[in-house]
C-alpha cells in the first residue's frame, strides 16, 4: 500500500507540473502565477526557474515515483536514471538554457518586463551541498550494487 501512495505521489507532482506548464502557455492566469514565481527574488532559483526546466523534472519525478513499482533488485539501478534527470533540471536552473524558457517567458525578458532570473549566494551554497550528494547516488549505487550486490 505506501509503495502505491509513493508512486501516486510522485506521478501526480510530475503530471501536475508538466500540466501547469502547457496551462501557463494558454492562460493568461497561469503566466501571471508563474511571473510572480520567477521574479520573486526572495525564493530559490530551482523554483523561479522550475516552469523552464519542467521538461527534465516533471519526468524525472514521474519515473522517480514509477521506480518503486520495479522488483527490488531493479530497484536499486533504476534509481539512477530519475536522480540524474532531476539533479540535471537543479543544475540548470542555475542558468537555464534559452530553449527551455516557455515562449511567453522569453518574449517578456527580451522586452524587457522581466529580468533573467540569477542565484543568489544562498542557492550556491545550496548546489554545493546536494551536488556530491547526487554525484555519489548516481554513480555510486549503481556501481555498489555491480560490485556486491543487492544493497
């Protein structure tokens, strides 16, 4: 039973996400939401910038969440493949990369009306600490788990 309600979780955050993604594209609503978020200097850059780098979270949650559903030895492998995808989508959100900007978002920096969100010293510090953390869980679990085993 908590093995559904971890992957219900998981898959609802990301279904969500990637909802309010296309909803903010066609409702004026939405983007007025998502401008408050991006520009709200006082919250951490992963989340002003996390409606640009949807397209690598909100499928790295939902795998993340669909993860638990796998026997356990394919567990521990296939634990990799969505923490990569969803330390990529912290990383970029450091700087994240102009395609992944919705188009409305763009048209707004390029006039001007908003300014390119940046990290402050609090995020760094923040990379800093989930960076070897990450690292370590994407690369060392899996070869853990080649070299002894289950874990």
């Amino acid at each position: 039973m908590n093995v559904l309600l971890i992957f219900v979780f998981f898959a609802a955050v990301g279904v969500v996400g990637a909802l309010f993604r296309i909803y903010a594209d066609h409702s004026e609503q939405a983007r007025i939401s998502a401008r408050r978020t991006y520009a709200n200097t006082g919250s951490p850059i992963w989340m002003r910038n996390g409606i640009a780098v949807a397209p690598l979270w909100c499928p790295g949650t939902i795998l993340l969440g669909s993860v638990v559903l796998l026997p356990r030895s394919l567990v521990q492998i296939g634990i990799a493949p969505p923490i990569a995808l969803l330390f990529a989508s912290f990383v970029l959100s450091y700087r994240a990369p102009a395609p992944f900007l919705p188009r409305w978002l763009k048209m707004e920096i390029d006039q001007g009306l908003l300014s390119v969100a940046r990290p402050n010293r609090w995020d760094w510090a923040t990379l800093a600490l989930i960076a070897p953390i990450a690292i370590l869980t994407i690369i060392g679990v899996p070869l853990y788990v080649l070299a002894y085993g289950n874990l």
